[in-house]
C-alpha cells in the first residue's frame, strides 16, 4: 500500500464492509507513526527507517481506536497492538512475513523474533496473529491436525511448516482452515497474470478462544488494487471504549504556526510581559511557585495565540 495512492481506497472498503480493525501487509511506508486519516479513523504503522519496502499497519475505526490500550512498534515486519474488551484483553500482532524463497536467516530471524513477541502477551487475552505470512499450510492435516481444520489449500511449503510449528508452540489454531466456503473464498493471493492463486494469508487465534471466531472468508469485491484479497474474521468480541486519564494524554501545539513572523513576535512579546523576573534571593518554594506561574502562562498564552493542540493516546 503506497502511502498517497491507496490510504482512502483501502479506508473506502475499511467502511463498505463495516471492519473495525484491519491489518495491512507490505504497506511500504517508511518510518514509525499514527495518522488520524478521516473522521476519528486512524492508522498506525511500523516500517523500515530508510526504505519504501516491507512495512506493517493496523487502521482502526473510531470505536475501536477509543478501545485501544497501547501499541508497539516492534520491526518492519511486525506489529503489536493491544485492546479492552467487556471481559478481558484482546491482542493483536500484525505480520508480514519473508518468502518462501528468503535465506533461512531471514526466515528464522522473523519468528524468533514473532516468538518473543507472543511470549510476552498474557495467557488470558484473546491472541490473533494476522497478516501475510507468505505460507502455505496445505490441505492435508495429517502434518499437525491439533492447528488446522478440514478447509485448506494446496500443499504445504517450507513457510507453511514454520507457521504450524509456531501455531503448535503457542496453541494457536489457523482459522481459515476452520470454514468451509468455496475455494473462490478462501484463495487470499492471486498472481499477476491470473494463473496462480494461493491461500497465504491468515489469521490465527488462540485455542481457548476458539468459539469467539464465527467465520472467515475472502471477499473478492473488495478493491485496493492488491493482488491479495481481503480477508474478514468475524469474532463474537465486544471491544470497551477506555476512559482517559490526564496522564494518558499529550498536547501536541500546531508549532508550525511560529513561522509566521508576526504570530511569533506576538507569542514572545506576550510571553515576555506575563512574568516577573525570578527573584535572587528566592527559596525553594518560591522557586517552584514561580515556575508553576510561568508554566500556567505558557499554556494560557498559547491559547490566546491559537497555538491549537489536539489530545492523542499515549
């Protein structure tokens, strides 16, 4: 997903198919961020420094980025994010594995490090993993039946055999194998030229939450000029706005504005007026008396300079 091109066709489905969190692959933004794109939805995104390759992101609807309790950053290629529910915790990691192609190093870097990740999540929250892990887990249970249902595709590769043995380590259960739908639904790839089309995308959930997942399935209509289809789990979940304390909040000043010769020789003027210069001969209270005063009027004077902030979450 290019960061111009795709952000308000991809929003456009997000609302057309009534998706309160949507995990997004390969989206190839660079750097580590939040946008607010329209209307209270917003994007969080974690990608590489230097480079328009790889990169991960997680759009939430207004509802449920109220519910959200915090999220990490972890690498280019994964993602963790963490939300209130009525009863407990739900956590989700979004992934972007390598190919099936890529050096083992590459390949073993990637889930030892996705590994680490899950180890630290809380046994009783709902676990899902999901994203593009570029495997295919095959049709056959007969590798590892404990993960995988009647439902898959194909034959499982190299990357597939990874994801069941991680599955297996954290007794998580690949549910789009779970369904059974027409194999038009449950393709999640498809190649340029039409003529290959594999399921390599999932979503994961841990076994004990296994009856909060009601469907999955791909949706061929959906349009974001991917070759990836968009893939919907249905979990039976409510999600719990949070309230937010002070503390959970940080003023962001439209600094920006200081550019402006005539605002920024107003707001120093301003300023400079407020206050009294900090006596010599002052104690310790007195210190912390005045700077409190000092601080006061910074903020004030902010506002009567229309310094506008807006609050986001910690």
């Amino acid at each position: 997903m290019s960061q111009l091109s795709k952000t308000e066709q991809v929003l456009r489905e997000m609302k057309q198919y009534n998706i309160d969190i949507l995990a997004l692959s390969e989206i190839r933004w660079k750097g580590v961020g939040q946008e607010t794109i329209d209307h209270g939805y917003v994007l969080l995104y974690s990608g590489e420094d230097n480079h328009h390759q790889a990169g991960v992101g997680l759009m939430m609807s207004p509802a449920a980025y109220r519910t959200m309790l915090k999220w990490t950053p972890i690498n280019e290629r994964i993602l963790f994010a963490r939300f209130a529910t009525t009863h407990t915790k739900l956590s989700v990691i979004v992934c972007y594995a390598p190919t099936n192609e890529a050096d083992d190093y590459v390949k073993d870097s990637f889930y030892e490090t996705l590994q680490a990740v899950t180890k630290d999540i809380p046994k009783h929250d709902v676990l899902c993993v999901v994203g593009d892990l570029n495997a295919k887990v095959g049709a056959d249970r007969k590798y590892c039946p404990e993960v995988q249902g009647l439902h898959g595709l194909g034959q499982i590769n190299e990357n597939g055999a990874l994801l069941v043995d991680f599955a297996l380590s954290n007794d998580l259960v690949v549910g789009g194998t779970l369904f059974e739908h027409k194999n038009v639904h449950k393709y999640t790839w498809t190649s340029p030229d039409g003529s290959t089309r594999n399921q390599i995308d999932h979503f994961l959930i841990a076994r004990r939450w296994l009856t909060s997942l009601l469907d999955m399935r791909g949706y061929r209509g959906a349009d974001a000029q991917s070759d990836h289809m968009l893939m919907i789990a249905h979990l039976q979940i409510k999600l719990r706005a949070q309230k937010k304390t002070q503390q959970d909040l940080k003023k962001l000043y439209d600094t920006d504005k200081l550019q402006d010769q005539k605002i920024r020789r107003d707001f120093c003027i301003s300023v400079w007026n407020k206050f009294d210069v900090l006596p010599v001969e002052a104690n310790d209270s007195e210190i912390i008396s005045t700077s409190e005063r000092r601080r006061n009027g910074i903020e004030n004077n902010k506002r009567e300079i229309t310094l506008d902030y807006q609050q986001i979450t910690l």
